[in-house]
C-alpha cells in the first residue's frame, strides 16, 4: 500500500462526521506535515476527499461506494460520468461536481472556475442531470440561472431578485414575490459571474448560505426555509474579486480548461457535436473537407468553445447559403471556404498534424456530418463500408429522390467502380507485398480461410495467371463479407451483373465456378448477383494495367544537394508513405544530366503513368516537353515548388485525382499564398472598423464623468479593443455636438450618459436610468450586438468577392432593424447572425447574376407567412437599388421565402 492510500485509509478511520486536519493524520501515521498535506490536497484533485477552507483546514472522505450502487442501479454510464469518457481533460472537474453532489447530508456549494466560452454554465445544466440522477433531487428540481452581473451596481434591487419582496416594500412593489431562492427550492442556484456581485451582495448571502434561513424584502416577522445547492462561476481569480467570508463558505473549486487546454480528440468531438446542431437546424447533411476539420482543430480559438460554436454556425450558414442559391449541389465546407484565421490551422506544428491521423485517415477526402446518424461518415479513402451497404443505402436514396430506373443504374455503375478503386488502393498499404493468409487470422475463421486459398488456386489455374496480392487480400475479405452477409438472411445485389457477364464472360464463368467452391464446402447457398463482384476482382489486374496510363505520379526536382528530397522525405513521412519521387539537381551538375538522371529513373521503375513534375526553377522547368515526347505520357510542370505543393499533390494523386486535376489544385496553393501575403496592414488600414463609443458628459468637470465611467467599466462585460468609455465636459469652448461630431470620425457612438439633453441622433441615457434603471442592461445589450455585427464584418471579408463587407454590413443592418420593428420581434443573436451571411453572400451572388433555386411549396409558403414574407420582400428589394443589381436582376420571390425561413428559425 502507498503512502497515499495510508493517509486516505486513515481519514476514514478517524472521520467522525465534522472533518479532519493534517496534524491528525500525520502524528497517528508518524508521517511529516508536509508530505501529509500533499497527499490530502491530490486526493481532492482525484475528487476522493473534500478540503473546507478556515482554521484548521478539515478533510471529509467521499463514500465512494454510494456511487458505485448508484452505477449498479443504473446499469449504464450516468450522466458525468459519460460526458468524462469524451471529455478526458475534464476528469477532475467531473469527480469534483459528483463528489460535492453527494456530500452529506445536502451536497457542497461549488464555486466553477474558467475562461469565458469554456461551458460552465453546460456543466452546471450536466450537474443538475446527475443530481437528479443519483436521486439527490426530485426528478422536477429546478435549475435557476441568475447573471450577477445584471444587477451589479443596485444591491436593493439586487437582494429583491434573489430573496423576494413583501407588497409595497419599496416603490413599484405592487405585489408580494417570491425570489430566486424560493424559486430554487429543492434544486440548484446558478450564480453566474459571481465577481460582479458586489460586496453587500455576497454578505446578503451569507445567513442563507449558513443555515438556510431567509427573509423576503420587507418582511420582519417571517423566517423562510430553503434547500438549495449554489453553484457559482467566475472568469477572474477568486482571491482578487471575492470576499475571503464568501469563498470560506463555498470549500469545492471547480477548474473548467480552456478549450486549449483539451485534447484534440476532444475539439474533434465539439466539432462533431457542433456539425450535428447545424445539421438537425438546416435539416440537411453537411459534407465537410478533411483539411478543413483539421483547420477547425488546431486553429487559435481565443473565446475557446462558444467562438467555435459560432464560427462553425457562419460557415455553415454560407455553406447552405452556396447549396439553396444553386451555387452548389449539396452543403459542402472546403478549406478555402474558411476565413483567414480558420484556415491558418492546417500549418499548426508537428504534434498536432501526427495526431490528426489518429482521428481520421489521411487518404479521406470528407466528413458527412448528419443528424440523423450517431456515426460520423466519410467519403473517399479509406471506408470502412462494405460494397453491399453502399450500394443498399445509394439505392434507397436515388429512388426516394424520384430518380428513374435508368439513372439509378447508371450512378450506381459508377458508385461501384469508385469503391473498388479506393478500396483496392487501401489494401495496398495495409497488407504485405507477398500474400499470406495467415494475416487474416483475426478476423476470418479458419473454415473460411481455407476455402479461400482453395478459391485462389483454382482462379489462378483457370485464368492460367497469378493474381496480385492486392486482389488476393481484396477477394479474401470480400468472400468473407458475403458469407457473413448471407449467414445473416441479407440480400446480395450487383447492378453492374449483366454488364459484367457480357464485357468479362470469361471471368464471370470462373466467378460462377467459385461460388459452387465456397456452396459445397460451407454448406450455404450463393446467389448469381456475387459472382459479378468476383469477376470484378478477377479482371481487376489487367484492368489496372490499361488505366496506369491515367494515373499521375508526383515526381520533386529542386536545385541543391538534398532540396528535393528533404521535402519528399516530410511529404511521405505526414502520408505515411513513399509515394512521392524527390531527385536532387547539385547546382555543379549539368541541366542534361540531371534529365538523363530523370529519364533513367522512369525507365529504371517502369514508370508509365503521367507524371506532375514540381520544379524550383530555371531550366528545370523545360523538363516536361521532352518527357512528355520521349515516354508517350501526360507532363505538367508546376515551379517555384514548395513543401505545401508537394504535400497537396501528393495526397490528391493518391486520391485518384486526374493530372489536370491536380494541376489546378496547385494553382489554389499559390492562391492561399497570395491571400494570406496581401493580407496586411495597409489593406487593414483600409477596411479598419471604427470602435464602438460610449460618452460620458458632466457639467461639473472631467472628474464627475470619470466616477461614471468607473461605474460602467465595472458592470459592463465588453473587449477594450472594441469599446471605449471617454469622458466629457459639457462646459468648454467649442460647442458639444461638434465635439461629438468630431469623434464620429474615429468612434461609432452607442450611448450618451448625461443629465441634460443632447442634440445628437444616438441613444441616450441619464444618470437615473444607470443607477436604478435598466440603463446598464440595456448598453450591455447594445454591446453585445454590435460586437457580433464586428465579428461578421472580419468573416464577411474572407467571404464575398463584389460587394465590400463593412459597407454591406450596414445596409443589412438597417434591413434587420427594420424588419424586428414593423414585426415587433426581436431576433436572437445566432439568427442574426444567419440572416445577415445569408443576405451578404446573396447580393454578393446576385451581382454575379446567380439566382436562387426555386424555393419548395413557394406559393404555399408565401400564404402561411403572408405578413412576415411581404415585410421580408419590401425591405429585400430596397438592397437592390443601393448594390445596382440592374433592371434585369431582381430579389425574387424565392430570394424572400429563404430569408422568411430564416427569421422564421427564431421562434
């Protein structure tokens, strides 16, 4: 037994109920102080023990044995202990939260602390689940949020919200009100930014937080009883923003990480979770680039998960806003979709481009994300779906599209022959160059696997060649999969089967003979469809060498000693293979024998496929005529080659894309490069976005108005690099509003604070309205709105391409103003923010003439939203005339029924 087990031992031994200290264990142990307390303070970081803060410091145990039944009872994962097996990080937080549940007899007060974005307040909703789930609470406890901040600078109406009022305690008290710790009542407080709670604030709290005991405001003669868990968060540090008497009375802390701070397994498991809520939101699946996964897993997310949720939101909003325009056949996400900022992440260091492979495969072009679907599906590469599903789920989803018979077989030809291809070229990497059964042990039982090898004997002997170890592996795993599928009473079907009886006979014949094989040794019956799948593995060697010619090899020339194999080398390295060709080019030797070198190796490796050549530069770059002549083959010559041009080249060649193919790809590379160059400071300068404004006036000097702003600065939550708080004199020599005129030119003002009238078109506000008022609740709100417009207008630069974002950013504004007042509505922020990308990419679309795709039950539509579609078309129409879409380019009809849609999302 360790010395830490002896401690833990110990403290349950000498536990009577209040707590014990560390001179206890450490003179009955015979142990220093010091190794003690260290031992107590890691048990409560595994969450096994309780520390209460005062003098002494006193240790509880935690009865681990409660949730063990708890766990039996259940008989599956509660709700913690689930959210830990794909949040890792989170392990300590997640021990902590149950441990403070089941502390005796009514569980611990919990102080949460994190950066903002990190989930507190999704934790806090997960600890109330539990709470519930290990019987803590009833099944209908409540969970009441309460933000600090609103109430900040008013303690009285402060102590009203938390603890009720008594009918005419104070003005505008017209009847008697419960308060949210009544409201609590057998479940959980939720006090969220509790560093804005001010000081009487915390002491209001502190009888209740004691004993329970509490009175409403005005009451004398009444004492109220309450059982409620308070839970609080904070983004500062304890010490420095809460009273010592407040956080002496909340023992257990809480650490949340910042999303930095996770694994990457566990941003890819945001992201997925993420994907989904757009998914189950737009109601269609979202098809998603692999770089782009990568870029969203290693980019800087400085407001950690809430700034992901909501960059993953307008990339999806533009995506679907492509898909409904027509742009687009489907919601697809590629990299060079992605903001500036996003794409970044796909140069992140080493460590984080090793991992990714853990996740998913290098060869894999997408990731489908569906909400109708736990799993998450990819596209190309590596696919881990077998030939009959592909074909049962293509099947299904071409007929319920209407799709004819006709056109079925013709997709599903197709769909077959891409399988085969990438699924050959998987087992290439997978296996041994020589075939050998015994590597099929795992997973293929050993009645299978001979008639496997029967199988392949007798294929070689009729067809009187060998077969590739590729079709050997391929065959063998595809048998076995057939088996299974027919043990298990599922239907084989080949769309291609007469097609490949008529072009391979031969083949088929064989194939035919084989299914006899595997009848007569395993007793099961095989239907005719399988042997047009055996005859494709049968013919697939001789087909493969007629299309070599098609295929590209990525073949690196580059001047200096190691230039060009230094990159093939980390290009095949991040592949995990050799695919790329690196040839040195010394600057000593000369431009023919460096060609003689290259002509050799390609004779030398039987090099018959058409080859990308990237050059550096010089005469390296005349290279491609002569191969081109000499060999009969297809060369492309891309210079001025980097590490990124192998990498993507060679991924894509692998990827089975086509010479040209690549060729292209090579050119968006250097687009990337261009982007991310002119993106610099006098394009910045340029496109600058004023900061937001917020004017103190005093007549009685600067000092009067300075108070103010301490007021605000200390109640409002906003980002100094956005908003600045300026103080003024409403006395001096030059008029007011000039002077306000003035900083119009550097700030876009907000609010007035001041006691006298202003003539000035902003909001305005007097000092009663900041100090009792909802002044302050109400600047915050205009903050938090025009912060997102800023956001969008950084992402809206990435994004359009003729219209300019700030500009159009305005004009979108009014339209949303104007529509939340003739509707009388307000519209959330993550509707907004949809509204307003779907708007810009849409002028920016119309003013390439694209028009939008027909909108579904148009008519239909237009009837059930009559009111809210006729606002919608007005407002809609009034853009057309200040972006001069011309006479001939209208927002039509279709264009005002997505819209609608949109803002219909907010109810």
């Amino acid at each position: 037994m360790g010395r830490i087990d002896e401690v833990f031992k110990k403290l349950v031994q000498l536990h009577n109920g209040n707590g014990v200290t560390t001179i206890d264990i450490a003179s009955e142990l015979g142990l220093s102080r010091a190794n003690v307390s260290n031992d107590l303070n890691r048990l409560c970081e595994e969450g096994r023990v309780i520390k209460k803060n005062g003098k002494p410091v006193l240790y509880t145990p935690i009865k681990f044995e409660e949730i063990k039944e708890s766990k039996k009872k259940e008989g599956k994962l509660n709700t913690l202990d689930e959210f830990a097996s794909i949040n890792k990080s989170l392990y300590s937080a997640v021990e902590q939260a149950k441990a403070s549940i089941l502390y005796p007899p009514n569980g611990m007060n919990m102080l949460i602390l994190g950066e903002t974005g990190v989930g507190k307040s999704m934790f806090v909703s997960l600890i109330h689940k539990y709470a519930i789930e290990m019987k803590r609470f009833s099944k209908n406890s409540p969970l009441i949020t309460f933000n600090c901040a609103d109430y900040a600078n008013n303690p009285q109406l402060l102590l009203g919200q938390l603890f009720g009022c008594k009918r005419g305690s104070y003005t505008g008290a017209d009847t008697d009100k419960a308060g949210l710790i009544e409201k609590a009542d057998g479940g959980i407080l939720f006090l969220d930014e509790v560093h804005r709670l001010p000081s009487e604030g915390q002491e209001m709290l502190f009888t209740f937080m004691d004993k329970g005991i509490y009175r409403r405001l005005g009451e004398t003669d009444i004492e109220r009883y309450s059982k409620v868990l308070i839970i609080c968060a904070t983004t500062e540090k304890p010490d420095e923003v809460l009273l010592k008497t407040f956080t002496r009375r909340i023992p257990m802390y809480v650490n949340i990480p910042s999303l930095a701070e996770r694994t990457i397994e566990e941003r890819f498991t945001l992201i997925n979770t993420f994907m989904k809520d757009e998914s189950a939101r737009l109601d269609k699946e979202i098809k998603v680039s692999m770089n782009s996964i990568k870029a969203l897993i290693s980019y800087d997310c400085e407001a950690n998960i809430g700034q992901l949720k909501v960059d993953i939101q307008l990339i999806c909003a533009k995506a679907y806003a492509e898909y409904v325009s027509g742009v687009k056949d489907e919601i697809k996400v590629n990299s060079l979709d992605l903001p500036i900022y996003i794409r970044k992440g796909l140069y992140k260091d080493i460590e984080h481009r090793q991992l990714w492979n853990k996740l998913v495969d290098i060869n894999k072009k997408y990731c489908i994300f569906s909400n109708e679907n736990d799993e998450i599906i990819f596209e190309g590469g590596k696919d881990e779906t077998n030939i009959y599903d592909l074909i049962e789920v293509k099947y299904h989803q071409l007929k319920e599209k209407g799709v004819d018979d006709n056109r079925v077989k013709e997709a599903m030809n197709i769909d077959i022959d891409n399988y085969f291809e990438k699924y050959m070229q998987k087992l290439q990497k997978n296996f041994n160059s020589t075939f050998d059964i015994s590597q099929l042990e795992g997973f293929i039982q050993s009645d299978i696997r001979r008639v496997i090898l029967e199988v392949i004997n007798f294929s070689e002997d009729r067809l009187n060649r060998k077969l590739s170890e590729k079709v050997c592996y391929g065959m063998s795993v595809h048998i076995n999969n057939s088996i299974e599928r027919i043990k298990s009473n599922k239907k084989i079907t080949n769309p291609q089967l007469n097609k490949i009886r008529v072009k391979n006979n031969d083949e088929f014949n064989i194939a035919l003979d084989i299914l006899k094989i595997i009848e007569r040794s395993l007793d099961i019956t095989m239907p005719i469809d399988e042997a047009g799948f055996l005859a494709i593995f049968l013919t697939y060697d001789n087909e493969c060498n007629k299309r070599e010619s098609k295929e590209v090899k990525v073949m690196v020339i580059a001047h200096g000693e190691s230039t060009a194999t230094s990159m093939v080398n980390a290009t095949n390295k991040l592949l995990g293979n050799d695919y790329a060709i690196g040839i040195n080019a010394p600057i000593e030797e000369s431009p023919q024998k460096v060609l003689d070198r290259v002509k050799n190796y390609i004779v030398n490796n039987n090099i018959k496929s058409n080859i990308l050549l990237l050059v550096d530069m010089g005469s390296l770059t005349t290279f491609g005529r002569e191969l081109a002549t000499q060999f009969n083959m297809d060369v492309r010559v891309v210079p001025l080659v980097s590490t990124l041009h192998v990498l993507e080249a060679t991924r894509k060649a692998m990827l089975g894309y086509e010479l040209d193919e690549i060729l292209q790809e090579m050119v968006k590379v250097n687009e990337l490069y261009i982007t991310d160059y002119e993106y610099n400071e006098e394009i910045i300068v340029k496109d600058k976005i004023k900061k937001l404004a917020i004017l103190s006036i005093c007549s009685t000097g600067d000092g009067g108005a300075k108070t103010i702003i301490n007021l605000l600065k200390n109640n409002l939550n906003y980002d100094d690099n956005v908003v600045e708080i300026i103080p003024m004199n409403l006395i001096g020599k030059e008029n007011i509003e000039k002077r306000i005129r003035r900083l119009t030119k550097e700030y876009k003002i907000i609010s007035i604070i001041s006691t006298f009238d202003i003539d000035f078109d902003v909001m305005q506000l007097s000092l009663q309205d900041i100090f009792v008022g909802e002044g302050m609740s109400i600047i915050q709100k205009e903050i938090d709105i025009e912060t997102t417009y800023i956001k969008m207008a950084e992402t809206l630069k990435s994004h359009l391409k003729n219209v300019e974002g700030e500009s159009i950013l305005r004009n979108i504004k009014v339209f949303n103003e104007t529509v939340q007042e003739r509707l009388n509505i307000k519209i959330n922020t993550n509707v907004l923010i949809g509204v307003t990308l779907h708007i810009a990419c849409m002028i920016d679309r119309l003013k390439d003439g694209i028009k939008a795709e027909e909108f579904h039950l148009k008519n239909e539509f237009i009837e059930e939203n009559k009111k809210m579609f006729d606002i919608v078309n007005t407002e809609l129409n009034k853009l057309k005339d200040k972006y001069y879409l011309g006479f001939n380019i209208d927002v039509d009809e279709n264009e005002s029924c997505y819209v609608t849609k949109f803002l219909l999302n907010n109810y």
